[in-house]
C-alpha cells in the first residue's frame, strides 16, 4: 500500500551515494543521532531499549524492542509527542511465525534509520505546531497493536506476544530521559498504531506530571467493528483470535471490559473503547479509509470473483451499487462516532472523504500546498488547533466524491492480495 512503499523507498536512498551526501550534510547540520538524506529528509537512528529484558519485553522474534528518538529544542524542549508505528496483526502462530522473520516482528530486520516526516518533521514550515518537540517513533515488532501479553512454546517454536510489556518498557526507557518531566505531550499512532493510541491513552496520561497538558491522536486507527459485504463478521473474528492468542484480554481497559462481558474482545474495537478514556481524544481517519475498505468491508475472502477489483483501485470505476455500499459504511462509521462528536468537549476529528490510510506521517497529506483540506483546513492546522485550543475542531467532510483536495491517495494492486494480516 502506499506506505509501504514509501517506506521501501526510504531504504533505496540509503545506498552508498545518498548515504555519502546524508553524511556530508550531517556534518553542516545535525548532532550524533540523526543525519539528512540527499533530499533533506530527516534521517532518526534506532535505540535499542537494553534494559526490556529485565521487564519481560521483547519482540516476536527475542529481539530487543526500539524507538527513535530526535530530541526537542527551545521552546520545545520540554514536549513530547510518541508516534506507534503501524504494521496489522497477526492472529494464528503460523502468521505470526512468519512475522517474527520479518521487519514487522523483529528489530533486526528493520531499517535502523527512520524518515521523520510529517508530525514527526523538525522543520516549522512543514510541521508548524510539533516541529521543535521532542518527537519519537516506537517501532512496532509484537502483532497487536503493543496490547499482547503471552508466550508461544512447544518445544520447537517460541513466540513472544509482549507488547504491553514493550510499550511498558519503551516508557520506562523515555521518562528519565526528559518524558517524566513533560509540560506537554501527544501520544499518536497510525494504522496498527492508531489503534494503540485509543489503547493505551488513558495509561500513558497516568506517567506524566499531574500538572502536564496529555492528549491523544489517533491517525487510521478507528477500525469498525462492521460486516463484510456478505454480511460475515470477518473483522470481528479476526479481533477475536488476535486477543486470545496474544493475550490482549488483561490489557483491554477494565470498565469496557466489565460493562461488555459476554464479549470483552470487543474493547479492541476504538468504537467501544472510546466512551471510558478520559484523555483528551483526536480521532484522524477517512471515511473511506482503504485499508478498511479492503480488508475490512471487501476482503478477498467475500469477493472471491473479484467484482470489486476494478474499484478498489479506483472509486470513479465502482458501479451505483458499490458506491452505495461504500456510503453506508461511511455513515456507519459516524454513526460509531456519533456521541463523541456531539458531546466530547475536549475532543476533535477530521473525517475526511479521501481514499487513504494514514494521513499524518507523510508530508503530502499533513501539510503542504495541495494537501488534503476540510473547510480550507490541513490536518496539520486542524491537529494544532485542537491541541493548543485555538478552536474546536470536529470536521467530518461531505461524502464523496465532493471533496477536491484528495488526489493520488489510491494505493498500488498490491492491496489486492494482502490480507488482514499484513499491513
Ligand atoms: C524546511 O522546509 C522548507 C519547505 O520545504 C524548505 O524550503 C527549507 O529549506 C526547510 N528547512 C530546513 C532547515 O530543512
Ligand atoms: C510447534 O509449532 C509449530 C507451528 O505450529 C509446528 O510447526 C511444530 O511442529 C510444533 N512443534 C512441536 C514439537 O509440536
Ligand atoms: C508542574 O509542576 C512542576 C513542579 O511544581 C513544575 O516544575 C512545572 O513547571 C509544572 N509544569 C507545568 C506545565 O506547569
Ligand atoms: C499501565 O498499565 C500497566 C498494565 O495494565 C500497569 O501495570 C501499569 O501500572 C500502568 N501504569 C500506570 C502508571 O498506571
Ligand atoms: C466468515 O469469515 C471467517 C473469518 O474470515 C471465515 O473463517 C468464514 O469461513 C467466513 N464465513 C463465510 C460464510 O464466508
Ligand atoms: C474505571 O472507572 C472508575 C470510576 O469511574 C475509575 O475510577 C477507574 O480509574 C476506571 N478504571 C480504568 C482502568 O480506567
Ligand atoms: C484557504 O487557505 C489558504 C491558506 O492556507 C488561503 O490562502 C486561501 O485563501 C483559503 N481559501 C479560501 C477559499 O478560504
């Protein structure tokens, strides 16, 4: 999809030329942690959290867990925002076997420098409200959403599913570098990672200063519990298995649990999740979000002649009835949303009406000339308005295609044949 491939993309440039350049430049303007690509793009080595054994984490694979961290400056200096990397799940060992010889299940397959663009850029004129915070990025390597608590054994495999204990550990890392004292902060995440961010808010408030201003963001994350177009819960049993075999179902927050018994994997779902964090709340998404679209209302398994091919790469391809479908999804999905609009006083939402997924982290989405806009407003200007409390910021565009601002947002044929798993 299209972040994959910018990610493949930022390996490319780390080739022996680039690398050169990025070394020459880092000379003129960066300290030890992080250099420029020969495009400028901010380059944020990896720090490995040597201490996540002592504390039971690690990754899938036994790996070390990681975050990138590029410290904050002036009037900065003291903020912190913390970006969940995305990445899917995995919900059975064979998938997750497979993931934990990847880089989305071990640190040692993963690039050991990251882009920081978008909310994560340092530079003000592409980043106005973030861009002299200190900004890190804690890579994801456990399969659900950093929730998981358990192991796999048998003898001849082993599994780590120790993603609470990773976000614990990567917090514990970060607070006597500067976190614990944080005047404010912005725990975000987008994808996989959004979905963190609804998990894991109401904790990451309880770290910090009593007196320091906490919010949370997520970006792509509100994953509807909907049925596919057969009408099949695929999304709801593919939930399911994630939170038993990882273990998910101790970290899920206890009065959703308590208050959805008979079903307490549900508060993985934002949509249930939401009414018991007490966090101030931003929730980023496209009505129309494709990864949803794709594996969540259309996935391979209900459109096995592929009707819908031609449309998920393109909606000016769907006929009047996909297009239907795709509209009830989207109500569907401000339905879910309906009480937080209305009477959330201190939370915000930018439900846009392009096809994309995950908004935040590329420059060309956040901020700049021809960037996504609703009522003449970027996302970048709609977060910060939030944020600092400029204005109250709840927009949800008109349904497509009546929104002008999205353009080459559709993702590579690719998405047709991943499935739940492996974005
Ligand atoms: C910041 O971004 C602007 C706009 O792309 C660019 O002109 C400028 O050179 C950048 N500044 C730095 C320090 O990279
Ligand atoms: C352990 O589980 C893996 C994956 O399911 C399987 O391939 C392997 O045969 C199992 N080993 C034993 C000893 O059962
Ligand atoms: C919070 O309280 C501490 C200790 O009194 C103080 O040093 C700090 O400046 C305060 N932070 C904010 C954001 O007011
Ligand atoms: C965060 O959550 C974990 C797991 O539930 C818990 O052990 C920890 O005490 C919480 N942290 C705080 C500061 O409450
Ligand atoms: C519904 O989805 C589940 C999970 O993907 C699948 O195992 C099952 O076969 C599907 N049932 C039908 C009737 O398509
Ligand atoms: C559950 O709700 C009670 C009462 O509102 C609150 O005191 C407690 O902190 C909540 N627990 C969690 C895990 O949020
Ligand atoms: C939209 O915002 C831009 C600045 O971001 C401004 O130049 C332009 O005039 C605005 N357009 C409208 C129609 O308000």
């Amino acid at each position: 999809m299209l972040k994959l491939k910018r990610e493949r993309m930022a390996t490319t440039t780390m080739n022996a030329n680039a690398l050169l350049v990025a070394i020459t430049l880092a000379l003129l303007t960066c300290s030890t942690r992080c250099i420029y690509s020969a495009e400028r793009r901010l380059l944020v080595s990896m720090t490995l959290v040597r201490n996540a054994p002592a504390l039971g984490a690690f990754c899938l694979d036994g790996s070390l867990p990681a975050y990138h961290l590029h410290r904050g400056f002036g009037a900065g200096a003291r903020n912190w925002l913390l970006q969940f990397e995305g990445g899917g799940w995995c919900n059975d060992i064979e998938s997750c076997l497979e993931r934990a010889k990847s880089r989305r299940g071990s640190t040692r397959y993963m690039t050991k420098w990251e882009v920081f663009s978008g909310i994560l850029s340092n530079n003000a004129s592409l980043n106005p409200d973030f861009y002299n915070w200190n900004r890190v990025k804690l890579r994801y390597c456990d399969g659900a959403s950093f929730a998981g608590d358990a192991v796999f054994k048998n003898g001849t495999s082993l599994l780590y599913f120790r993603g609470q204990k990773i976000w614990e550990a990567i917090i514990l890392d970060l607070l006597p570098k500067g976190l614990g004292q944080a005047r404010k902060a912005l725990l975000s995440g987008c994808s996989a990672g959004g979905l963190a961010s609804f998990l894991h808010c109401n904790n990451f408030t309880k770290y910090l200063p009593s007196n320091a201003s906490v919010k949370c963001l997520s970006d792509a994350g509100f994953f509807l519990d909907e049925r596919d177009i057969t009408l099949n819960h695929t999304m709801r049993y593919f939930v399911k298995d994630v939170v038993s075999l990882q273990g998910v179902g101790k970290n899920l927050d206890e009065n959703c649990t308590a208050s959805s018994l008979d079903f307490p994997e549900l508060c993985f779902f934002p949509q249930y999740a939401l009414k018991f964090i007490t966090t101030p709340f931003f929730i980023l998404n496209s009505a129309y979000d494709v990864y949803q679209f794709h594996h969540i209302l259309v996935p391979s398994s209900a459109d096995p002649h592929g009707h819908w091919n031609r449309c998920k790469l393109n909606p000016a391809a769907c006929n009047p009835e996909q297009l239907n479908t795709l509209q009830e999804f989207r109500r569907d999905m401000i339905v879910a949303m309906g009480l937080f609009y209305k009477y959330s006083r201190r939370g915000g939402l930018f439900i846009n009406s392009c096809f994309a997924h995950c908004q935040s982290e590329s420059q060309d989405t956040w901020f700049s000339a021809d960037s996504p806009r609703v009522h003449n407003k970027t996302i970048a200007e709609a977060v910060g308005d939030w944020y600092f409390s400029r204005r109250i910021t709840k927009e949800i565009d008109c349904p497509y295609p009546c929104d002008t601002t999205c353009h080459n947002l559709i993702p590579s044929t690719q998405a047709l044949v991943q499935d739940l798993r492996s974005h």
